[in-house]
C-alpha cells in the first residue's frame, strides 16, 4: 500500500466525523458562519493559520513559496424546505480538510492554497473572493475544483479538457400596451400578443440562426399577463433563462434577444423594456492542465477509473477562476450502488463516505506528483 493511502486510512474517521458536524449545520449563501468557525477550528487544530475572507470564507495556506497550486470548495448548503447539504458541498469541505491534513501530516513540502468559498449557489462567492485577492499572495497558478457527482461510482472521477458546465443569465422583458375592456380590443393595445410572438418567434429563430454545433439553451419561464377574463391588461412580462458554453456565442443570445423584443415591441405599437442579468460564465478546464491532471490521477487511480465527463447546462462559479488562472474542475464518485444515486439538489441527496477517501486521494496525489 503507497504512503498517501495508508496515511488516509489513519484519518479517514476524523475527516468524517467532521463530515457529520459540518452536514449538520447547513447554512444558506453569505450566512455560513458556523460553518466558517467549524472550519477555521480543524485548520488550527491541524496547524494552519487560516484567515477570514469574503465575508465567510477562509483561505489557508500550506508552505512558504510565492506560487501556489489552489484547491477550492464551496461550503454553502441550499434551500430544500429549509437549509440543507443537498448539493453535497459538506462532501468537499470535508474532502479538503482531509486533503490539508494528509499534506501535513506527509510532511508535504509544496505550495497549496486552500480555498474555503460561501455564496457558491447564491450570486458568485467566488467573484468575492477573487475581488479580495484569494489569487494572489502566494500567488495561484493554477486551481483544482471538484463536484460530487450522483450516479457515478465511487473510486471513479469524471474529467475533460474544455467546458464542462454551462454560462448562466436570465431576461425580464416587459412588453406596455394600452389596457381596457376586453369587448373593445380595437381601441387598446393588448401586450399578451408581442409577449406571445416574442417567445414563438425566439425559440424558432434561436434554432435556425444559430449553428447547432454551438449547444446552448433558451428556456421561457414565466409568462404574465392580466388576472381576469373581461380586461385586456396594461403589460405582460417575460422570463427565461439561457445557459451556453462559450462566451462569444452567449453575448449573440443576448444581442439577438434584446433586439428582437424591440422589432417585436414596435410591429405591436408597445414600449419594452429589457432587463437582461449575465451571472456565471462557463466552467471551462484548461487543455494542458486537464491532460496533466488526468495523466497523474490515472496513474493512482487507474485508467478506467478516470472517465471523460458529459456537459451539462447546470452552472457553477468555479468558473470565475477558470477565467483568471488554468484550472481544472472534475466530478467526483459518489454513488455505490444505495448511497449517491439522488440527484443534486435534491431532498433525498446522499453518498458514500468511500468518496472522501477518493476525493482525498486524488487531490493528495495530484499534489505530490504535479
Ligand atoms: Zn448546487
Ligand atoms: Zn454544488
């Protein structure tokens, strides 16, 4: 048995016993303060001067060179009737402090910055954290992020070169016309129609305008307009959603959006006003160092227990350090056949603890060996 696992195998119970204390105190995006003492409370227990950041991260810092290797985890929960770890972010927590403590406890000479990020599932923890300097100082260069992943067995991680998760924005537009009673819709302007041609005429021209190749998404939600039966209402509102995996084309979704909305505004004599919210940009893992990562965790893992991944449009601010320094986000095993088959987000969410010993495993190795 190689070093790295037996000494694992000595601090595995610890690593989940901190698991049931942090799943146990599931705390909503920006208000992870339990959580941030819980943290702060092992990493000094372990050695490690921790400090305080983005209002409740932490960032810990294992040696003295100028340049670090970062491994980040969210540690918010989310709202399933009520606060909860359903999007598994007390499996990397704890994933990560086992990572710092094997580290340590190997006598690891190596740079590692340890990022402890809030907010993941609110508006961008990571863009906080990245605005108060977590990159710098020793200075990132490159970042390793993960996801537990349902469905997929423990023992296995999943992990491509490319985008990996999709961008995130979303529209209200409003269309005003001229409300009244619904028997004389001659002398009103009724806004349901725009509405209406807005949403039919997008999700055709979506698909004929764009190349295929480009996989995106464009989701209407929320269509409002009027309560009752006799009275044409004053304005009807539009929802969505789009999610691709490549900036450029996202910023042409845009364009064609809010210009459509005002050709559409305009044939039915209506005003329109857009409010169009750009949120994450894709997760996109660096080309060179997925290869390096993937040719290391192989090697410990085994071949066929390092898999490509299959996009998806779900999204994750792990991406806003993609776009600053080379990073590297692959999906962690957690499903051993009864445990870890709920997926994310979900009230029935679970998996093994087996996926600690691999997550741990797998970010230790990469760490010696990269
Ligand atoms: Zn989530
Ligand atoms: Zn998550």
């Amino acid at each position: 048995m190689d070093i790295i696992r037996k000494v694992i195998e000595e601090n595995l119970e610890e690593v989940i016993s901190m698991w049931h204390k942090l799943h146990a105190t599931p705390e909503l995006s920006f208000e992870e303060y339990k959580t941030q003492e819980l943290l702060l409370e092992f990493l000094n227990s372990m050695g490690y001067e921790s400090k305080k950041i983005a209002k409740t991260g932490l960032v810990a810092v294992l040696g003295d060179d100028s340049k670090a290797i970062g491994i980040r985890t969210d540690i918010d929960a989310i709202n399933v009737a009520g606060p909860r770890h359903s999007c598994g972010h007390d499996f990397h927590m704890s994933t990560v402090l086992g990572t710092a403590l094997v580290l340590k406890k190997l006598g690891v000479k190596k740079t590692v910055k340890f990022l402890f990020q809030p907010a993941e599932e609110a508006i961008g923890g990571a863009k906080v954290m990245i605005e108060e300097g977590v990159l710098k100082n020793p200075e990132v260069t490159e970042m390793i992020g993960f996801h537990v992943w349902p469905k997929v067995p423990v023992g296995t991680i999943e992990v491509s070169p490319g985008p990996s998760m999709a961008s995130v924005d979303d529209f209200i537009i409003t269309f005003k016309g001229k409300g009244g009673h619904a028997a004389m819709p001659y002398i009103c302007i009724n806004p349901l129609y725009p509405a209406m041609d807005f949403i039919n005429t997008m999700t055709i021209k979506t698909k004929i305008e764009n190349n295929p190749l480009n996989p995106h998404i464009l989701t209407f939600t929320t269509l409002q307009c009027g309560t009752v039966g006799n009275v044409i209402a004053e304005e009807a509102v539009v929802k969505g959603t789009v999610r691709t995996f490549d900036m450029a084309f996202k910023k042409k979704l845009q364009n064609q959006i809010l210009a459509e909305a005002e050709d559409i505004g305009k044939k039915y004599n209506c005003s329109v006003s857009s409010h169009y919210n750009v949120y994450y940009p894709p997760v996109i893992s660096d080309e060179a160092l997925t290869e390096k990562f993937t040719k290391i965790s192989k090697k410990a893992l085994g071949e066929n227990n390092v898999r490509p991944l299959e996009k998806t449009f779900t999204a994750e601010d792990f991406s806003f350090y993609c776009e600053k320094v080379p990073s590297v986000h692959f999906r962690l095993g957690i499903s051993d056949g009864s445990k870890g088959e709920s997926p994310l987000h979900s009230p029935n969410f679970d998996g093994s603890f087996e996926a600690l010993y691999y997550g741990i495993y797998t970010l230790v190795n990469y760490v010696l060996n990269a």
